[in-house]
C-alpha cells in the first residue's frame, strides 16, 4: 500500500512519479486537475502512464481513422493495468498541405518531442499515418527516448472503379496522363477519384506511407503485421490493442526506442525497403531517424545493402497488386522471413514485442507466391535503391530502378533545363519546347532549402506533344523528392541542392548529361574551367521566406544526404524529469 492507501504492486518508481506521486501542494495539483475526466485515486498509484500520440485530423484524411484506433489503444493500455492519457501532435496530410507536408516534418518531431518529454509519461504509443507523420513522431520519440511502440493505421481497401483494381497515386498519375493525352473523358475522371479512395487508410499502394509503415515493422519500434493490416479490418484494431497492453510491460523492461534503433534494425530496414521496393523517402526518412538516435547511417549504407536484394513482392507502383493482397499473402513478416533464410537479416535484432526479430518471423506463411515472390524467382531482381554520385551529385542522388525503364539505365543526353517548378510546368505545355525523348529534363531550386521542404516534384510530367507521340518514359533530375506512389527513369535528392549552390545549379540547356546507374554516377559533360565560370557568375535564388518557421527551416535544414533534417535536432536528449513548473 502507498500513504496515499492505494495499491501499488509495480516493481519500481516511474518517471510519471515525479508528478502524480508527490504528496504536496504540487501533488495535489497535478492529481486533482486530472481526477476532472473521474479518474479514481489508483490511476495516480504509480503504474506505468501511457502517453497515446494521436496525428488524427480531418485535414489528414489517411488518418480520420485515429480516434477509434486510439480507443483500441487505450483498452489495451487498461488491460494491461496503465494509465492512457491520449495526447494530439501535429498532423501532417500530404495531400493538402502546401507548398509540401515535407516542410513540416521536423516542426512535427519537434512537437512530439517536446510533448513526451514535458509531461508525466513513461511510455508512449505513436498513432502513424499518411507520409510524414510516421518519420515525424519517430524522430520525436527517438530524440526523446522514452519507451514507444508504434502503430500505423493501415492502408485503404483496394480502389474500385468499373470493375477495376486501382491504385493510389499510381493511378492518378497514369489517369492524369491519359487525360492529358486525351483518352479518358473528364466525367470518368470524377468518377474514378471517388473509387479510389473507399475507405479510411493510407494510400494501398507501395508508396510512401505503406514504406514507411514497413519501415516501422522492419526496424522493430512496431508489432509483427504492422505494415499491412488494413485499415478498416478488425485486426488492424487487434494490434493496436495489443500495442496498448505491451507498452506498458515495455515501460517495467525500459525497453527504449536506443535499444531498439540499432545500427542492426536500421540495416534490417534498408534490406526491407529493397525487398518491398519501397518508396526512395525512405532514405531521407531512415537518415533523420537514425541521427536522432546516434546512428552514423549513411547513403553508402543504402546502395551496399541494398545492391543484392531483389524486389520480391509485385505491388502498385511497379507491380500489379496493392497493400491488402500483401496482408493476405502474409504481409511483412513474409518478407523478413525471406530475407532471413538469404542471411540478409540481423536476426537478433531486438523489437518491440521483446522478441527478436528472427523469432517473430522464422515460420512466418507466405499465402500466395504471386504476390510475394520466392527469392529465386523475384518479381524484380537486384531492386534495391541505387545512390549515384558524380560531378553533378557530390554529396550523390537517388533512383529507383526497380521504377525505372530498363533501356534508360544508361543513357547520354541533352540536358532541357527548368530554374524552376512553375517554369516546368509552363514548358511540359509548351508545343516550342525544344526537346524529344532521348533529352534529359533537368529541375532545380526544389530541394531542401530551395521548395523549401523539398517538395515530390521530380517526377516531371512529360511534355503533351511527346506524351502525345506515346512516349511513356524519359530521364528527369532534380534536387527534389517524388511520390513513393509514381514511377519512371528519376533522378532524386541530388545533393547540393541547387539553391545551395551545389553544381545542378549550373548546368545550362543544350550540356550533356550521362545516367549510367549499372555504374552508380551522374555526370554533367562541362570542364571544369567552364563551371568554374558559371560558378562565378551564379546568383543565389531570393530565399522564400525571411521570418516565421519556414525561415528557420531554409537556415536550418540539412541537405538530403542527412536526412533534412534540422542541425540543431540531430541527436537526442532523453527524458529527464523537467523543472517544477510552479
Ligand atoms: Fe496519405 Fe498517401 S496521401 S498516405
Ligand atoms: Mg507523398
């Protein structure tokens, strides 16, 4: 019995201690404003106090879903004998938000960090959905290190439109062409949007959230299943329930994001993202991840490890099926398993269920070998992201061939150049544009400090006039990100970017340009007397902003071979119980 004549059978003092167990003025305070949603005494008894970590908002439509997923959670929490109090972070909506979701990551990290650490928590579920909101609170919860589980809120059913499958993103960008191109009518434009998305969840698609929801599964920080329960099956419920009860043994074993996020979980993670020919913001979002927690992870460690690995399940955007024909064939734990009878897996890596990883996936079933391809015979071999550098990308770039077109791989070509995304846009639409399907479209100022945010731009439309001669295909190269939903020969995350000054902000129309991913390099045919002159003669870009948060990003971010993130975040700074606040 505690003096205050409640139960207390927990084996240590808790951090939440520092508030709820006091027997003071401060004591009273902290109990008495809380007792206002009935809480009875023993709440305060010293179990474990579970922070739920809501991204819900109507304006993040991925993750309408979140107040019921939440409730899922608390139960768990009850369960298990903790104390949930739910808490709302920024939420991020890639859909709507402008100029790019991305610009508000590492505001959002900063949000949940800050939120974990400021109030009488021990441990801390982290609601994920939608693109960034996943890396967002990973990153918080990593710099604030308190115990966290993850649970991602699924992705949609399969999109339905006359009679046909349909894909996020994937579809939209194909259908958008074909209206462009003029062989869909605007009515069945309308009518397809509505097909498309039928259900609460993230985009179905192997696109950026869905990667990121492996991501978490694959590093361990979430339960087995984790990628690929939809969002509206029961299930997807079930495991956030059980996220619910294991936080709080997590919180009595302080297993702590540290423990978790180990150099070996990262690895295990790039191999996944290969696996699943996962979307290329991963990379971006797997850098800022590990440099909160200290891990010196870096681009090199995405081409060597993922350079072996074939791409084994044929998903939307470079395969023909979605997320729920990925759960019924076995989802992740599928995956992993394969990977781990390849020795491709860190096998001993710890995860959140306390269990290794190889213990939760060594007799994971794969239901159906069409979706999830044997090893022998993968859907795409040797998928893994490609990181080329060259005179055009010191700090080096991104593709994803398993997205790209075979015969562009290596290629030589005349550089059609845009300054900017609106001067693109105003030349893909240009009948005068000098330029034909073997040139090599080049965007610049869309990356980190440039959009800023960094914006999923670099997956250019074509021009109509070529789109209209059935090109389907070309060699783009830009500073900025693309949708893990879209496809095609991109070049991504060139590093400096442009408005840094890095060489992409010199090259000019007309220079030659040769892609050769087989070797890993970009390379811009320009001598180095002419870009030392063209050096001397550029003029940074006006910055975007000059006050508010988007100035602090422009000053702040780092490029994308760090992950963007803020120079100031990096790293993490626990939990210590803060000063009184009164
Ligand atoms: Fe939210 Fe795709 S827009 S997951
Ligand atoms: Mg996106």
């Amino acid at each position: 019995m505690s003096d205050d004549g409640s139960t207390n059978d927990n084996k240590k003092t808790l951090r939440s201690q520092a508030w709820f167990g006091r027997q003071d003025k401060m004591g009273f305070y902290y109990r008495s404003f809380l007792k206002n949603s009935g809480q009875p005494q023993d709440r305060f008894d010293g179990r474990p106090v579970i922070g739920i970590c809501n991204t819900w908002s109507e304006l993040t439509p991925c993750n309408i879903h979140f107040r019921d997923l939440a409730e899922h959670v608390r139960r768990g929490v009850l369960d298990a004998g903790g104390y949930p109090l739910e808490f709302p972070v920024s939420s991020l909506g890639e859909v709507t938000m402008r100029p790019t979701a991305m610009l508000f990551r590492n505001l959002a990290s900063m949000d949940v960090e800050e939120a974990i650490r400021a109030h009488p928590l021990d441990g801390v579920v982290l609601l994920m959905g939608c693109d960034k909101t996943t890396p967002a609170l990973l990153m918080g919860a990593a710099s604030a290190n308190l115990p966290a589980i993850g649970v991602s809120g699924g992705p949609q059913l399969r999109g339905n439109y006359r009679g046909q499958i349909i894909g996020s993103g994937t579809n939209i960008i194909s259908m958008s062409e074909q209206l462009r191109a003029g062989e869909i009518t605007m009515a069945e434009f309308h009518e397809a949007e509505a097909g498309m998305n039928r259900s609460s969840g993230s985009c179905m698609t192997m696109g950026t959230a869905s990667t990121m929801a492996s991501m978490v599964e694959a590093l361990g920080i979430g339960l087995p299943e984790n990628a690929a329960i939809p969002a509206v099956d029961a299930r997807r419920n079930l495991l956030a329930r059980m996220a619910g009860r294991r936080i709080v043994d997590m919180v009595q074993e302080d297993l702590k994001p540290s423990d978790i996020l180990t150099r070996e979980a990262f690895e295990n993670a790039i191999r996944t993202l290969a696996a699943i020919g996962g979307s290329t913001n991963a990379v971006v979002h797997l850098l800022a991840i590990a440099g909160r927690v200290g891990i010196d992870l870096t681009l090199a460690d995405f081409d060597r490890l993922g350079r072996d690995i074939h791409c084994l399940v044929d998903l939307m955007p470079s395969g023909r099926f979605l997320m729920e024909d990925f759960y019924y064939a076995g989802g992740l734990p599928a995956v992993l398993r394969a990977l781990g009878e390849r020795g491709l897996l860190n096998k001993d890596a710890v995860t959140a269920n306390g269990r290794t990883m190889w213990e939760n996936v060594a007799t994971a079933p794969n239901w159906n070998a069409e979706v999830i391809t044997p090893f022998e015979a993968p859907f795409k071999p040797e998928a893994g992201i490609a990181i080329l550098t060259g005179n055009l990308a010191p700090d080096g770039a991104v593709i994803k061939p398993s997205a790209a077109s075979p015969e562009l791989m290596v290629h030589t070509g005349r550089a059609v150049v845009f300054e900017s995304v609106e001067e693109m846009h105003h030349g893909v639409n240009d009948e005068a544009l000098d330029i034909d399907a073997s040139c090599i479209m080049v965007l610049k100022n869309c990356g980190p400090k440039g959009y800023p945010g960094m914006a999923e731009v670099g997956n250019m439309p074509l021009p109509a006039k070529l789109l209209r001669e059935g090109v389907r295909d070309m060699i783009r190269i830009s500073d900025a990100r693309m949708s893990g939903t879209a496809y095609g020969t991109v070049v991504l995350h060139v590093a400096p970017e442009a408005t840094a000054g890095g060489p992409l902000a010199l090259v000019k129309n007309g220079d030659l340009i040769t892609l050769d991913v087989p070797a890993r390099s970009l390379h811009l045919h320009v001598s180095e007397e002419e870009m030392a002159a063209r050096r001397a003669a550029w003029v940074a870009p006006e910055p975007h902003a000059t006050r508010g948060y988007q100035r602090l990003y422009i000053d702040h971010v780092l490029q994308a071979d760090r992950g963007a993130d803020f120079d100031f975040l990096v790293g993490r700074s626990g939990s210590p119980v803060p000063r009184d606040n009164h």
